[in-house]
C-alpha cells in the first residue's frame, strides 16, 4: 500500500468522504477492530494516524509492538485504507489538509475535553465509545498474572 498518497493528484479520490483516527493499537484486539469497524463505517476511505515509537516515548510511553509491526498489522485489515505516522500532538491540523479528511473519530474518553474543539473549524469531530472490558493494559496485566 502506498505510504505518501497525494489526494487531489488523482481523480479516484475526488468524492470520497474521508476519516482519520489517532492511536497507538498496541497488541491489536477486539476493542481496536471495532473502533476501526465505526470509524470506517463514517466514510469511504480510512486513514490511520499511528503513533512513533518516539512520539509515545515523549509521553513515557513504550508499545510492545514496535511501530513497524503495528503498522503492518492494520494494514491487513480491511476497514483500513492507509496508515501515517502520528509524530507529534501539532499534526492534526496538517493532516486534515494533506489526506483531505472530513472527519476526525477520537476515543470517548476525549469526549468532555475542548481539546480538539478547535478542529471543528475544519471537519466534523466525533467521539467513539471504547469497547468495555477489554484494553491493551488489562491484556498486558493478565499474562503476567
Ligand atoms: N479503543 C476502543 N475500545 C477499547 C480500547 C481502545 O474503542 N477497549 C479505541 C481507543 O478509544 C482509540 C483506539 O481504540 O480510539 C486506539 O486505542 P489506543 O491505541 O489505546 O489509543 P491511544 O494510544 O490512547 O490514543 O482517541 C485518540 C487517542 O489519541 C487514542
């Protein structure tokens, strides 16, 4: 799959509504394909905003999964469209512009924060619930149990 995709450049992007999500998906689960499944289900064309190893690192972060396995992981699955590196907390604005996106889905958890209010200039903001009961962290703490 093509990893730098100009929008614009190519006449079979024009008219289709496209979604961007952030995250890490680290130890790829159910909670992750769902949120994939809904933030898909938003439009035509998927992108996935990856976070670097060194972007979590900044945030004292360390993924089992190095960004390259992650990467390959949601490229195979089939609600995804393309993955970008996620590189820092100012990129939101530029990705908007450069994948043309329509539609920014956050997890919930955000959903009480002006966080990301200033998006809505630009494209529809949407929160997603996560899925209870299962988290990257509870999966982590139960193999070591
Ligand atoms: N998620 C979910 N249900 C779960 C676990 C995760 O719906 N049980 C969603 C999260 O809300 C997020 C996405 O799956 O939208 C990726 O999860 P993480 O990698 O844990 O996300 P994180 O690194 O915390 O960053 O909301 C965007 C944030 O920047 C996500």
């Amino acid at each position: 799959m093509a990893s730098d995709v100009h929008f614009g450049d190519d006449e079979g992007y024009r008219g289709l509504r496209r979604v961007l999500t952030y995250g890490t998906f680290d130890l790829l689960h159910y909670g992750h394909i769902r949120l994939l499944r809904r933030a898909a289900a938003l439009g035509d064309y998927l992108v996935v905003a990856l976070s670097t190893d060194e972007f979590n690192a900044s945030k004292g972060k360390q993924s089992f999964y190095s960004y390259g396995v992650r990467k390959e992981m949601l490229e195979a699955i089939r609600y995804v469209d393309l993955v970008i590196p996620e590189e820092s907390w100012e990129q939101k604005l530029s990705d908007i512009e450069k994948y043309q996106i329509d539609t920014v889905v956050m997890g919930a958890d955000w959903a009480d924060s002006p966080r990301f209010d200033y998006l809505r200039e630009r494209c529809n903001l949407v929160f997603l619930d996560r899925t209870e009961g299962i988290s990257t962290t509870d999966v982590k703490k139960e193999l070591k149990e």
